[in-house]
C-alpha cells in the first residue's frame, strides 16, 4: 500500500521517487454536525466474518448504543455486510446484515432493515432498523442500535478503499509512461495497417486476448506505439462485483480476472474504432445470467462504451471504444427468499407423511394376503420414501451443523439420490404390475411366476438407481454436496436425478391412462348386480389417489416455478404418498376392514375392483 499526494500537477510518491521533495499546505473543513466526521470508532476484530463457531459467543444486546459508529477490523475499514451472512459468523450466533444494499454518498441518510440468518431463511431473524450514511472518503457509517435478541450481533467484513485504487492506477499511467521505451518488447501496434492481428498474451496478460483497431499516434511515435496490459490476479477479490450498481436486484458474480490496457504518451485514449477483448471464464457459466463488460470508472464498474459481443460457456467477446481497466460481471436472478409458513407447512406435511407410511408398513406386515396378490412394489415404494423424506426432514434441521462436515453432507447428497430414484423406480413398477392386472387378468398367477417373481423386482427397483448413482459419482464426483446437502446444479448434474425421474413419469403418466381406458371397457361389461355397487365419488376419490402413488402428480413441479398455489398443491400431493396407500390399500379395502389383520385374503379381480371402484 502506498500514499500518493496531488500537489500542484506534480505527483511525489513516497515508495518509488524519493529523491523528489515537494511540500503541500493541506486544509480541510468539516461540518461536525455531519456523521461522516463525528462519529464513534468501533475496532472490535471478532466481528469479521470469517470469525466463524468461535469458542466465546459475543452478543450486542447487553451494550448500549448511542450516536454513530464506523467499523473497522484491526485498524482497516469495515462495513456491515448488505448480502446474508452464514449462521455461526462473525463472533455470534445470528450474524446480523443490512437488507437493501448500501446507498450512495448522495443518498444521504438511510434506513435500512436488519436481519439474520437461521440455516433456511436469510431474514429469518428481523432486528430493528438502523440508519446507514455514505462518506465521501468511501466508507460508511451506521446509527446502530441494541438488537432485539439476546445471540445477536452486528457483523463486519472488510472494505477497501476505492480512492486507493485509483491512486494505484493513477501511478500505474506514470510508471508505463515513463517507461514505455521498453513495452515495445511485450506487444507493439504497426499504425500502417488498419487492423493488427489478435495476439495472445499469455505471459504478461492472463487468460486475455486482445484485437486492435488503428489509433492515431502522438507525433513522435513515429507511426507505432507500445500498448501496455496489466493483469490482476487477484484483483477480482477486491473490485468486486458489489459496485457493479444496477437497477436490478440480481446476483452480481465477477467472471474474469481484472486487466488493464493503455497506449503509454497517448493522450486521447477515445478509439477511432472499437477495441475488442477475448475473455477467459474463471468461474461456471449460468446460461440464464446475463453477462456484462464493464470498466473501472473511479469507484465503480461501469458499461458506458463497452458491449458484449459473443460468448460461449468458456469465453466472452467484449467490445470498447476505449482503453481502460476492463473485466466480465455475470448478473443472475436472485433465489427466492424461503417462505417460512410454506417451510411449516412443509413440515406438518412431511411428519404426516412419514406416520401414514408407518401404518402402511404395519398393515401390510401384519395382513396375510392371497398368494396371488404382489405387494412388494408398495412395501418397497413405502420404504424407499419413508427413508427419504426422514432423511431429508433431518438434514433440513440441522442443515447448519451438517454443512461444516461436506463429506457428510455429500454423502447425505447421494443417499437422498438413491433413495428417492429407487421410489420413482418401484413406481414404475408398481404402473407396470396394475397394467398386467388390468389387461390380462387370468394370466397374472403365471406372468408373476415366469418374470415378475420378488427377487427379480428387487433387483429392478433397487440396482437401477443404484447403478445411476454410482455412475454418476464416477463421471462427476464432486456433484454432491450443496449448500442443501443435496445434488449440485454444476455442470448439468442436476440431470442425473430429473433424467430418470422424467422417463419415469412420462411412463407411468401413459401407464395410467391406458390403465383407466382399460378399466372403463372392463367395467362396462359386468353384469348389472356388480355395476351396482359402483360408487362414483370413491371411485374418482380412488382413481386420483392411484396417480398420486404412482407419482404422476411429481408432473406439477416442473410447473411450481412463481406460483404459489401450484406449489402448496406440490407440496402436499407428494408428502402424503404414504397417505394415499395408506387410505387405498388399507381403509377402503373391505378385506382388511371386515376380517381380522391376520386373515387379509385378497384375489386379483377383487382387488383391481376396490382400487378404482
């Protein structure tokens, strides 16, 4: 770090040029009424957020605030975060952070709300408000207040100076100045031609390529001029995509490293025509964002003059009409923010859920039921959820404990994997067992003794989703282990689940439909006493409750996205799985009703019959 003083157009600067001496009078006038100059020092370093399950828990409820306050962490400038802050951070349990951004120095004063995080929600945990003010020597300075819970405390993460780096760049204009005589050994521009050739610099730019029009050149260039590139390798942690300042609330993610381009003693650095730069991704391409290139304009990142002009996956095209410090920002939407009455209700759902499955489990334990009758798809499909939405139910519990560990969390990831794939596996089976039931109804003993025997379904339902799981660690081993303990969105994993799951459905959705037309030829052909006992409402009752355990319903959340009546309906659809066998392999069954639990004797026509009528 270095100072660099502005005295009289002339620049002395205290590293490199010793031997010059200049004086400066410097006089400043403050408004003490402003807090940008009155205001309390607070340098308590256990406040960073990488302070994170520390030993001794701090809290700010005990203390008592008054007046203003600007953080600091061991003597360098801080700012309390403006995007959610991990549970666990910054010395406390509830790490608190400002929602809506911080504001501008012509602002003024503000008031900005102050939340915490729980694990699920990012604002779970609401403290009061406190009033935040910009400062013209670009830091902040908050009215903070005692917070309402007694495990809260205001976090403070580093800030840097943006007047720091444009001193930084100022000198870099004087240090490529003075020594442009020997650029010309990096890259140089022959202005006799109206286009220079793109040329890769891999040693002195990384990961840059860069396309030239002509410029005109100072008089004594002599018709070419040595172009300068600077590249930061570690530039893009400190510029970060935070002053990227749009309109728009989106996710701002820095997709390339920081350069810097000049033509040195060229005092017009307006371009005749574009220049354009080849960017390399450092980070994953979200197909969805929307990728920006911007230039550092004081104290932050600007589009004026710079356009996008291709990209793919790996490399971005830009285009300026001028030379300055250049990267690639990715903007995408913004995860909605989890609902906490949705997230209660999920829970009520899913414990529901998990005791009708129990009691399925019991009853078809506990039943003796006719040879000829093949339970093991819904024993199996009871299973497989029961672990799953158990497992799934814990983990969301103690997501935050869970997530420090990520090799359990991984592993948590790919049991979710297999135990829901299996579900969708012996759902399919399940639709494939009541389309032979249907359709051949006195060859069912024999078909389930030539192919369909127990062991072999077994081996369906469970190796399958197995095997997908197991290639699909081969292939991408690092694709478990989300944020949510679940199956990463990198890459296109998420694929590995939904792939298999959609084949499922759009089978058992065409098994369903040929089951119902099948049972309506059936039933027209019975004798007038069995039509009789045909009652419509628990038939449809029935009909619908059949799709929902062969998973057709799981259709609906591929349409849940903005719709908050499409996804409630999601929600309880597939949590009460269990529920729905529950209700009609057990309760409507007039075997298991009007017999003794032991004595559950079922034959196939009997059977099909109380499924759909």
């Amino acid at each position: 770090m270095f100072n660099v003083f502005n005295c009289t157009s002339r620049f002395y600067n205290n590293m490199f040029f010793r031997n010059m001496l200049i004086s400066c009078n410097i006089f400043i006038t403050a408004n003490l009424s402003d807090p940008c100059y009155n205001y309390t020092v607070l340098d308590e370093p256990w406040r960073a957020t990488n302070n994170t399950y520390a030993s001794v828990r701090r809290c700010d409820q005990s203390v008592t605030r008054s007046g203003w306050y600007r953080l600091f962490i061991n003597g360098l400038s801080a700012h309390i975060p403006d995007t959610c802050v991990a549970y666990g951070s910054c010395g406390t349990n509830i790490a608190l952070w400002i929602r809506g951004g911080h504001p501008t120095v012509q602002d003024g004063v503000v008031t900005r709300d102050v939340c915490g995080y729980n694990g699920g929600y990012c604002c779970f945990h609401r403290s009061y408000s406190i009033k935040v003010k910009a400062c013209p020597g670009n830091y902040y300075v908050y009215e903070l207040v005692r917070p309402t819970g007694c495990d809260f405390a205001y976090c403070a993460g580093n800030y840097i100076y943006m007047s720091t780096f444009y001193t930084f760049m100022i000198f870099v204009s004087l240090f490529i100045n003075h020594y442009s005589s020997k650029l010309s050994d990096v890259s140089s521009i022959n202005f006799s031609s109206t286009t220079v050739t793109p040329v890769t610099l891999s040693t002195a730019v990384t990961y840059i390529s860069a396309t030239f029009p002509t410029v005109t050149p100072e008089t004594s260039s002599a018709g070419s001029a040595a172009v300068a590139f600077m590249s930061y390798v570690t530039m893009e942690n400190l510029l970060k995509s935070d002053f990227f300042y749009t309109s728009n609330d989106t996710i701002k993610t820095m997709m390339s490293t920081v350069i810097s381009a000049t033509l040195p003693k060229t005092t017009n650095t307006k371009l005749t025509k574009p220049v354009n730069f080849t960017f390399r991704h450092i980070r994953e391409f979200d197909p969805s964002g929307s990728l920006s290139c911007v230039y550092w304009n004081i104290s932050k990142w600007i589009v004026d003059g710079c356009s996008v002009l291709e990209t793919n996956s790996s490399y971005t095209v830009c285009s300026c009409v001028h030379l300055s410090t250049f990267t690639l920002i990715m903007q995408t939407s913004r995860p909605t923010e989890s609902d906490p009455l949705l997230d209660l209700l999920n829970l009520v759902c899913v414990i529901v859920g998990l005791v009708f499955f129990s009691l399925a489990l019991l009853t078809f334990a506990l039943c003796q039921w006719s040879p000829l009758v093949n339970n093991v798809a819904r024993i199996n499909i009871c299973i497989s959820l029961l672990l799953a939405h158990l497992l799934f139910l814990l983990t969301q519990q103690f997501l935050s404990l869970i997530r420090r560990q990520q090799v359990l969390c991984a592993v948590i990831s790919g049991l979710l994997h297999f135990l829901f794939l299996s579900a969708f596996v012996w759902m399919f089976i399940e639709g494939v067992l009541l389309f032979i039931c249907v359709k051949n109804l006195s060859q069912i003993s024999s078909k389930k003794r030539k192919v369909l025997s127990t062991g072999f379904l077994c081996v369906i339902g469970y190796v399958v989703a197995l095997v997908v799981v197991c290639v699909s660690v081969g292939l991408v081993p690092e694709g478990y282990g989300s944020k949510h303990c679940w199956i990463k969105m990198d890459k296109g994993f998420i694929w590995s689940f939904l792939g298999p799951v959609c084949v499922i459905l759009a089978l058992n959705t065409i098994l369903f439909i040929n089951i119902i037309i099948s049972l309506n030829s059936a039933f027209k052909s019975l004798n007038a006493d069995v039509s009789q006992i045909k009652q419509t409402k628990i038939m449809v009752f029935k009909t619908l409750a059949q799709c929902v355990v062969l998973g057709c319903s799981w259709i609906l959340g591929f349409f849940t996205n903005g719709s908050k009546v499409l996804e409630i309906i999601f929600l309880i659809l597939n949590s009460q799985q269990g529920t729905f066998i529950f209700l009609i392999y057990c309760v409507l069954n007039n075997k298991v009703r009007h017999h003794s639990v032991y004595m559950c004797n079922l034959d196939v026509f009997t059977e099909v019959l109380f499924l759909f009528w």
